[in-house]
C-alpha cells in the first residue's frame, strides 16, 4: 500500500513539476532517470576497453607514456551528449555526473583487462572555478567510477595551482603551452608503484590529460590510465 501512495504521490509531482529529459527536454515517465528511453537508446557508447587499441589511445601516442585509454560517449557538437555535458557543467545538474559514473564504472568493473586501479583521481579545478561553480563536473563521475572498481577516490592529490579560461577552441599547442605548469602533486609518496586512473569530463586534442598525466612522471613506479565521460571522434 505504502509503495502504490510513493507512485500516486510521484505522479502528481511529475504533473505539476514536470521532469525533463536531459537529452532531448521531452517528459520523463515513471521509471526514466536523467534520460528519456530513446536517448538512453540512442547514446553513442563507444564500447572501448583497456584490451583492444582504440582512438583514445591513439590520440596520446609519442605524447605521454600511459598504460591505457578509453572513454564512456563519442561527444559531438550538436546531440544528446552535448546537452547532457551542458547540463552537468553549467546548469547545476551535478547528478548527472554520478548517473554516468554508476554506467561506465559498472561496464569498467566487468572489464577483466582493466589493471586493479589503487587511486581514481579527476581532473582538477582550480579553486576559483570550483568555488564559482560550485562543484566538480568531474568529481561524482570519477567518484562512482572509483565506487564500482573498488579503487580509492582522490580529488585532493593532484591540484590545479592557476586559474585559465576555456580550452575547448584553443589547439594542442596552446594548451600545452599555458597548462604545462599549472598542475602538481601532493602527497607523492602515497602513488609509489600505484596504478592511477585519471578522469576528465570530454577529451578533444588531449592536451589536459597530457599535462596532467606528465605531472605523474617522476613518481617511482606509477601507472597511468586514462578515461573519460565523452572523446571527440576524429574525422
């Protein structure tokens, strides 16, 4: 009886508050979360994993010494997973981020391939940034990820030390030139012969997952793997 009032009363809240799909805006019905049915059929997954070589790989080979590479989406400029990375980083929809973490960290923990990860460490913001937004678009991702593989969550041991504007228009280069000092490490001891894997939100050129995987470099006997919620397909 208890469980047919909670569905009544959900029903009337969806009526006067409607939920909306964060892919497409359409309404969300009893039983969808985050997504409507056709956006959780339609989403890209790119189906990588940490066995077969594949574009993310690809994309930081001659560039950083890492054990391995994938990514959850394909990200496209228009589509259901430009809206939803939308939503997550600047429309206040932190939950998004543990919604995908929960999806990808269970395809990862069925992924016999994947090393057993010690730390899962996202990608940081700076200070000024996380306290105007509010919040980590990366973290609750990162945070189910490490939930699911059995790993130890770590947002406090790789620092972003400056503040910079937006990269998504600026080429490798740049990146590289304004970030490749704006990353260090704390608490370098503790990663010893650990195997990390590092989380971001979208991966374009790479240039941010290679400044902050070369932050690792001179850590005895680390390892670093790299994924993320969306990549950039190459055309």
């Amino acid at each position: 009886m208890q469980n047919i009032i909670s569905n009544i009363l959900k029903d009337v809240i969806n009526i006067l508050l409607p939920i909306s799909c964060f892919g497409c805006n359409a309404r969300l019905y009893r039983g969808e979360v985050m997504l409507c049915t056709s956006c959780r059929h339609q989403l890209p997954l790119t189906e990588y994993n940490f066995n077969d070589e594949n574009a993310v790989d690809r994309i930081f080979y001659g560039r950083i010494n890492i054990k391995k590479a994938n990514s959850f989406m394909f990200f496209t400029d228009f589509g259901i997973v430009k809206n939803i990375i939308h939503y997550l980083k600047y429309k206040n929809q932190e939950e998004i981020g543990q919604f995908l973490g929960d999806w990808h960290g269970q395809i990862l923990k069925n992924d016999s391939h994947l090393a057993l990860i010690d730390y899962v460490i996202p990608v940081p913001l700076h200070r000024k940034k996380l306290r105007h937004r509010g919040y980590n678009q990366v973290a609750l991702f990162a945070k189910q990820i490490a939930f699911h593989i059995n790993a130890d969550y770590a947002d406090d041991m790789l620092i972003k030390t400056a503040n910079t504007k937006t990269q998504t228009k600026k080429n490798r280069l740049s990146r590289w030139h304004d970030n490749r000092s704006l990353y260090e490490i704390k608490n370098s001891k503790l990663l010893e012969n650990k195997n990390i894997l590092l989380v971001d939100d979208v991966i374009t050129t790479g240039a941010t997952m290679e400044i902050c995987a070369n932050t690792f470099k001179n850590i005895q006997g680390v390892n670093i793997y790299i994924t993320s919620m969306a990549v950039v397909p190459k055309a």
